[in-house]
C-alpha cells in the first residue's frame, strides 16, 4: 500500500489491529500502533478501541491503561472495551471501578458494559454489587436483553437465590441459554 503512494486509513488500520489480535500477533500489533504514532494518525474512539482490545487480549492492561489516559474523546465502545480487557484478565475490581465511573458520568452504558459488570459481579464474595448493577440494567431498559438475563440468572443462582432468579426469568424473553442457565444454576444447588 506505502509502495504505491497510498496511505492507509483508519478502517484498514481497525482491521490490521483485529487480525493482529485474531493471530496472536502482539509484536505486529506494537509495531502497528508505533506507525498508527509516527504517521500522526488521528485516534478517534473506534481507532482507540481496536488497540485497547488488541492489548486486553494480551493481557497487556498496564499498555491499555497507559494508553487509555492519551485519548482524550472517549465514547461507549472505548469505554466498554477497557471493560471488557479487565474483565478478560479478571480483574473484576477494576472491571466495577470503571463501571461505577460509567455509571455515575455522562458515559451510555450499553448491553456490553452491563454484561461485563455483572460478570464481574458474579465473582465476588457477596451480592450487594449485583443487586445494584441489577438495577442499572431495569433503569437502563435492559431488564429483557437475553444475554443480560442469562446473566442475572447464573448471579442469583450463584448466590442460591432462587427466587430472584424466578423473578428475572418471568420479567424476561426465554430462549435456550436461559433454560440452560436455570437448569445449570438449580444442579449448582
């Protein structure tokens, strides 16, 4: 693409990060980013969120923190993949710092977000932080997303709260996940 006089854009960059992050890729990956610096490429949020992703799949948070804190336009898909990489490393009490600082600022929390905060949710010794990110998902409209649902579920199965999880399941869509997330969550018992 350089041969022939021809700059690659921010989409072909999105993807070169992906493959990088789909291979294994890491050194490639660094190496992308550093061209991405020296070429001044603009790191919109979309361009941010691929390489946050690129290094949480390395487990390269300390890189992901460090290079979060240059970006300065930070939207919901940046935010929820800085989520996403602390949860896949799980580190679930920085997966709720992040949370709470969504929830509490001006940062739309989405399907994503919600489902990495009640994952991390899950892992914890007690169920106080899920009941409240419950209530985030039923104030943010979410309360009949299947996978959010699904989620609830393992929670307050978890947790041996089986009537809180007949309630979720009456307020929600079933599907096949749910019915494995139930039968999953009573043999648990």
């Amino acid at each position: 693409m350089l041969h022939e006089c021809m700059f690659p854009d921010k989409v072909f960059f999105m993807n070169a990060l992906c493959g990088c992050r789909s291979l294994g890729l890491l050194r490639s990956g660094l190496l992308l980013h550093l061209f991405i610096i020296n070429a001044n490429v603009d790191l919109d949020p979309l361009l941010g969120s691929s390489l946050v992703n690129m290094y949480a799949k390395f487990g390269s948070m300390q890189l992901v923190y460090n290079f979060f804190d240059k970006v300065n336009i930070k939207d919901t898909a940046f935010w929820t993949a800085l989520l996403s990489g602390y949860e896949q490393q799980g580190e679930n009490q920085k997966v709720l710092l992040v949370f709470s600082y969504m929830s509490t600022s001006a940062v739309h929390l989405n399907e994503a977000s919600l489902l990495s905060a009640m994952q991390a949710c899950t892992d914890l010794p007690t169920l106080d932080l899920g009941v409240l990110v419950h209530s985030i998902i039923v104030e943010s409209g979410f309360e009949s997303n299947a996978h959010l649902v699904n989620a609830l579920i393992e929670m307050y199965a978890r947790y041996g709260k089986e009537k809180d999880m007949h309630v979720v399941l009456k307020l929600s869509n079933r599907d096949a996940v749910t019915g494995n997330s139930i039968i999953d969550g009573v043999t648990k018992d």
